[in-house]
C-alpha cells in the first residue's frame, strides 16, 4: 500500500519551448513518481490551445488551463476571449488563467493588463470555473478587480 499521497503540480509551464526535446519524458517521468495529474498552464492563446491539444492525449493524467498571462495581455482582443471560451468547453481543460497583473516587468501596458484581467474573471464566472491568477508587484489592483 502506498503511503504517501499523490502530488499534484498545478502549474506546469510544459509547452515553453525549453521542454521541445523531452517533454514526453517529463511526464513519463511524472506518472512514473506519482506527481499525477498535471495542470498545464495556458499562458496566451496559442499557448492554451497547444496545452489543451497536448492534455487531451493523456486523458485523466495532464489538464490544461486556457488563459492570456498580463505578459501577453497586449495581445488580447476579443476574439481571443471567444476563442478561450471554446477551449474552456473541452473536458481537459479546468481553468482560466494563467490571468492578472504584473506591475513588475510590464511587457504589457497596465491598463491592457487590467481590462483582459477583467475580461478573464468575467469569463470564468460565466463559466463557472476556477481562475489560475498572477499577480507581481500589483497587489492593490489586483484585488480591487477580483473583488
């Protein structure tokens, strides 16, 4: 009997290109020690579909999120949240997110960061599911959106 209970790894940046030469063996090796299931992170669209389509091969094992990161936030438009919203529907995927702020780097304009935050929340209340969050050095925005 095994004692020790399975690990769950809820934020797994499997799809970066830094995993093209072994990204199978990273979750054979992942299955093999029990760290099961995986959560991909989707952190921009491209990204999200690409988790998604790789989760739904390991059914029950890897899930996805689908989401836009406040990194990539300057590429939002609405398009982008029609398009999540397709994802969220598939049965591997089982959050929004990678979604919020970060004041820290700015690689997207903080006020492009807050409205697709928003428009992120708005879409997993609608949807009814859990948001994967990120929030660097914008604690005071970032809960007044949430809230």
């Amino acid at each position: 009997m095994n004692m020790n209970p399975p690990i769950v790894d809820i934020g797994v940046n499997l799809m970066h290109r830094t995993f093209h030469q072994d990204r199978e063996q990273v979750v054979e090796r992942a299955i093999a020690n029990h760290v099961t299931p995986l959560i991909i992170t989707g952190t921009s669209l491209r990204n999200s579909i690409d988790a998604a389509r790789y989760a739904g091969r390991y059914s029950g094992k890897l899930y996805a999120t689908a989401g836009v990161h406040p990194h990539d936030a300057k590429s939002c438009n609405e398009e982008t949240i029609t398009k999540l919203k397709e994802l969220a529907a598939l049965p591997q995927v089982v959050a929004i997110g990678e979604c919020g702020l970060d004041y820290n780097r700015d690689f997207s304009p903080r006020d492009v960061q807050r409205k697709w935050f928003t428009e992120q929340i708005r879409l997993a209340l609608e949807l009814n599911m859990p948001l994967f969050l990120h929030e660097r050095d914008a604690f005071s925005d970032f809960i007044a959106i949430l809230k």
